[in-house]
C-alpha cells in the first residue's frame, strides 16, 4: 500500500504567544508531589535532599527556575545572555508544546471529551478513551516541547559547551496523566537539578544541563511511544515553526535534521598528490550535483546517466582518501557559495553503532534523513567504511552493524530510496574485500587510490613540506633542484579520464584476459553479442557477479560519456546555466555531451569500462584470501626464524 504523504502545518509566532501567560508562572515556581512509586529507582536521588524528604512524606516540593536563573547570572536586575537565551528557549518551547497538544486535542475529538468530563456528562464507556487520548496529548506537548528546546539551544555557544562535561543521572519521573501534570513534573525536576544538583555553577553548566535533561524527555517520550493510542492525527502531520527550520515529524527525532553540517579543514585537489583518477572523478560527481535544479528539485544529469548515488575509494592507509573527502567538500562548498545554494557535509558519525537493540537503525533512519531534504546540496562520506559496513557473513559482527547495513540498503537502493540527484555518498576503505557484499554491489563507480608511486609524486610530496621554509628564506632549503622537472607539474588536474586511457586495454588478471580473448575469438568485440557472452563467461567463473554489477558497468559508461568540464564563464554568470529553466539546462548539457563524443568511440569505452570493472571488483573479492595468505605466511616465516634460534641456542630474558 503506497504510504500516504503527510502534511506540513505551519505555526506562527504569535500561536505561541497567547500561551506565554500560562507558562510564565511554571518558571517563577513550580511545585510537584514526588511519587517513589513511580519514580526511575536506579537513579540517585541524595543530592536532591528536599526531593528525598518529600518523597517520604507526600508533600509537595518547590522550585523557582528564575531565580536560579538570577543566581547563576548573578545579577538581580539583569539575566545573562545564557540565562536569557535559555529561560527564552524553555518558555517558548512549552508554549509551542501547548499549541500542537490544543491541535491534537482539537483534531482527535478530545476536546469534546475534556468538555463532557468537564460538564460531569463523560459516560464511563468513554473513560478508556479519555484516559488514553489524554495520556497522548501530554506527550505530544512534553515531545513538541524538548524539541523545539534542543533545536533553539543546540547552536548557542556549540564549540565551548561540547567540551563541558556533568554528571547528570537522569530523568527521576515523567507524568503523562494530563498536560498540566506533564509541565509541573518535567519542570520541576528540571528546576530540581538546576538548584540542587551542585552541577550548575555558571552559564555553561546551566546550558548543558538543559540540553541533557530536555534530550533525555525526547528519549523517554520515543520510549513510550508505540504504547500511545490514538496518536495517527499527530505523526500523520509535520509542523513548521514560521520563519525557522524547526520541523516536527511526529515522535521522530528531529534535531539532527536542522543541525548544520560537519566542519572540515579546507583543502585543495592541488593538495594531494598522484590519484588523479580519483580527483578527476570527484570534481566531475561535484560539478554534476551542482548541476541539481532546486525548481523542478531533479538534475538533468540523471536522465544522461552520469551521476552515480554511491562510490567508494579504496587503498592503503595513508593514500589521500580523507584528503580527497576534504577537497570535494571545499569544492562544493566554495561553488554552492558562487551559486547562493544551501550545502550541507554529511559524514557518517563515529557513533552511528548503537549498544542498545534498535538504536542503531534509529541512528542510521536519522542519519537519512537530511539526505532527503531537496533544497539542499549533500555530501555525505563514509570514511573507514569498513567498520560499520562489515561483511554480515563474519564470526563475530555485532547486531549494531547489521542494523545500520539493514537501513542502509533499504535507503539506497528500495522501494523508497528516491534519488533526486542533490546528494553523493562515497565509501572509503582499506580493507574493500570486509564490506558487506550487498553493499558493495550498490557501488556505481570504484576507484583505487594507491597514493604517491613515481618519483616525481615523491618529490612534489616533498615540495608541499618544505616549501614553508622557502618562503621565509629563499636560501633555507639548499637542495638543489630537479633540471628536468617543475614541481607539481606532474599533479595537474585531466581534461578527461580518456587521458588515462589505453586504446589498448591492459589486463591486470590474467584469468580474465583469458576469458576475453576466448569470447573474442567467437564475437567480434564490436557486437553485442560479444559483451552478453562476455558477462556470462564472467558470472560462470565468479558467482558474485550479478545483473546488478552490469547496471554498475553502464552507470560507469554514461559517466564516461559525459565527462566534460562544465564552462569557466559558468559560475561567473549563473545565468548562462544555473538559474535557467531544467528542460533549458537539459538540452544544454546534451550538446556539450555530443561535443564531448567527439573522437570517442562509444564501444572502446564500453569495452574499457566492462574489463575495468570487473577486474577491480575480482581484486576486491580476492583481496581478503590474499591477505590471509600474506599473514599465514608471515606468521610461518617467524616460526621458522625462531626454530633457528631455537637452534643455535640464542634464548635470552
């Protein structure tokens, strides 16, 4: 059943506003009867010592969050601007809490219900309903609430309050009965901490308990959520905050959303030295994206076939892969600056494996999902791909691994992984042969990095080093200079890849030259024929391969083909392309493709890319039985060394 769209609601400012009268007083003093029957147990509560006694006794403690607000500002007339941010973030976020509970209230049929319960007129076969619509509404109001908290606070002073760390236990209750139960509760034990804990002692303690405390209602809240009834009117529905990016989506966490992207240090392609196969085809997959029309929210570039969804880079430690994530990202970002467009650097995070059964994939959907957004550019790199896209088959893989591959194969290659030509996502790996096999037959495009391999890479490696030094002093490096080279010359960026490329191909597995040349002698390499045959030769001899390598193959063709530089004057003047209309920016990207053809045959790179295909994803399906063998080996070449001294008796402490 095709999944219904959901609708987007707009909030205004002044909807909150009505509600700040009603807030205001929660934050001047608010008072809660702790209950030790419903409280969490395996947190420590002694340090909240009026909270203890009121347990025991069944009273009803106090807080002012204001006035701790003035303590930590210590200022009686005027807030800091923490303080102030803060308190702002919190009342304003209980009123929009307020706000999209009136709405459920208002479009569940709770409203009526409050209002019979209200006239004494509720029938007891309608209570269960009451019951559970109210429990409902109070957790859309404590959700919508800490959201929007999170979402206000999570930029304010980032850099300096990432490196402060608390010790806070938890949340001790959280009361659903009703809406006003859920805001005294919540606030309350905020307010608890905040004047009793010992933890909060200047602005950036205060800031970081808020952002811990108010995460902690979201997690609870999405704990709770599948025992929720009557909730299908609320997470059918998003809501957007007028002149914000804060967007709710039901009970799905969505801070992680609106976060801006990753920084990185900017780097040049001219940075890295040798793979020039590999910036080559990065900086074409960038100008590609930015080829993506924000108007018709597709690029014209899918319908040539040239921009793949997924790549992977692979080689050695050491070999320029984090580099080159680095210089695409500066790229992009340089050109989405000339272009006014909105880029975002989506690496995966390190923490993306969760210990708990369900957080990974919950990690991974949330992952996802900016990578959905269509006013945006996306780069989203995957770097030591390996660890987290482990070969499934493996002894000892965790549960945290499946799941993420679960999501990530649902969400790159499904029913709905829409692709509208806005993101790339690249793997990068030392180790290919452990990536799960799945995921490695959705890689369009595979590119070996082997990093500086002729003597002059070497020297232009060196030149990147040491040239610091010449420019302090043109006499401080007095090694002499190469005649017959200028450095950096060798790293200059190709026109196209077909620069690279032999007439004649060279064969790097002799077992696959074999395979070809027995089919060539059957087919002509200019037919059809020759290339099904071909493939089902291939898929004879290595099992893995499957229909959807071949679709991997013609991806590489059609990038091929279009392998052109887009036209300096370009991003000078926008208008030549970038702000045209799609079908305009279409059929100007088709007559630079015709262009682009001339002088290549469309069989020879056909043939090229088929053979170069299938040898590297041979290399990357042996590299694994290779390096078993090395490591045997090296390991019976110790034994046999330590015999020999066994022999000769040299054994000392």
């Amino acid at each position: 059943m095709e999944k219904q769209e959901s609708s987007l609601l707009k909030i205004r400012e002044e909807d909150l506003h009505e509600f700040r009268d009603d807030i205001t007083p929660y934050l001047k003093q608010v008072g809660w009867k702790p209950d030790n029957k419903t409280s969490n147990s395996s947190i420590n509560l002694n340090f909240l010592s009026n909270v203890t006694r009121a347990m025991d006794i069944q009273q009803e403690d106090q807080v002012s969050i204001l006035k701790e607000a003035i303590r930590i500002s210590n200022d009686r007339i005027i807030l800091s601007n923490a303080a102030n941010q803060i308190l702002n973030a919190v009342r304003d976020g209980y009123c929009l809490g307020k706000y999209v509970a009136n709405l459920y209230a208002d479009a569940s049929g709770l409203e009526l219900l409050q209002q019979k319960n209200k006239n004494g007129s509720l029938h007891q076969s309608e209570l269960p309903e009451f019951h559970d619509k109210s429990q409902t509404q109070s957790a859309i109001l404590l959700f919508s609430a800490a959201s929007y908290i999170n979402h206000t606070l999570k930029d304010f002073m980032a850099e300096t309050v990432s490196s402060v760390s608390i010790d806070f236990a938890g949340i001790p209750e959280v009361s659903l009965t009703r809406p006003s139960k859920a805001i005294q509760c919540s606030l309350y034990y905020y307010g608890a901490y905040v004047e009793r804990s010992g933890i909060v002692t200047s602005d950036l303690n205060f800031l970081k308990l808020t952002l811990l405390y108010f995460e902690r209602i979201t997690e609870e809240i999405q704990l709770r959520k599948t025992g929720l009834k009557y909730a299908e009117v609320f997470t059918q529905n998003h809501y957007k905050l007028e002149n914000t990016d804060f967007v709710l989506q039901g009970f799905e966490s969505t801070s992680n959303v609106q976060v801006k992207g990753m920084q990185f240090n900017p780097t040049k392609m001219e940075d890295i030295v040798a793979n020039k196969q590999a910036k080559h085809l990065f900086k074409r997959y960038a100008e590609r994206l930015l080829c993506y029309d924000l108007d018709a929210k597709k690029n014209p570039i899918n319908e040539l076939g040239g921009l793949p969804s997924i790549t992977m880079a692979d080689g050695k430690p050491g070999t320029g892969k984090s580099m080159l994530i680095a210089a695409t990202a500066t790229l992009l970002q340089e050109r989405c600056e000339q272009l006014g467009y909105n880029f975002l650097f989506w690496p995966l995070p390190e923490t993306i494996v969760s210990t708990f059964q369900g957080g990974t994939a919950e990690r991974a959907m949330e992952w996802f999902k900016p990578m959905q957004d269509p006013n945006k550019i996306v780069f989203a790199p995957i770097d030591d791909a390996e660890n987290n896209l482990e070969e499934r088959t493996r002894q000892g893989v965790s549960a945290g691994v499946r799941e993420f591959i679960g999501v990530f194969l649902r969400n790159t290659e499904g029913a709905y992984a829409v692709n509208l030509g806005n993101r790339l996502m690249s793997l990068f790996t030392n180790i290919p042969d452990q990536i799960d096999k799945a995921v490695l037959s959705r890689i369009q495009m595979r590119i070996s990095m082997e990093g500086a391999n002729t003597p002059s890479d070497f020297m232009d490696q060196d030149y990147l080093w040491w040239r610091k030094y010449n420019e302090l002093d043109n006499n401080f490096v007095n090694n002499s200079t190469p005649k017959a080279y200028n450095f950096m010359e060798a790293q200059k960026s190709l026109d196209s890849i077909n620069e690279l490329v032999a007439r004649d191909y060279a064969f790097t597995n002799p077992e696959v030259e074999e395979l070809f040349h027995s089919v060539k002698k059957e087919h002509g390499i200019d037919s059809h024929a020759f290339f099904g045959n071909l493939f089902d030769k291939i898929q004879e001899k290595y099992p893995f391969f499957s229909s959807r390598d071949l679709r991997n193959v013609q991806k590489a063709v059609d990038a091929r083909l279009i392998d052109f530089d887009l036209p300096e004057v370009w991003w000078d003047n926008p208008d030549d392309f970038f702000t045209q209309a799609y079908d305009k920016k279409l059929e100007i990207l088709k007559d630079l493709m015709k262009q682009n053809m001339k002088g290549v045959s469309f069989g020879d790179v056909r043939l090229y890319e088929a053979l170069n295909y299938i040898e590297n994803a041979i290399r990357i399906n042996q590299t694994g039985v290779n390096r078993e063998i090395k490591n045997m080996a090296r390991k019976m070449y110790i034994q046999q060394q330590a015999s020999e001294e066994l022999r000769k008796g040299n054994i000392h402490d």
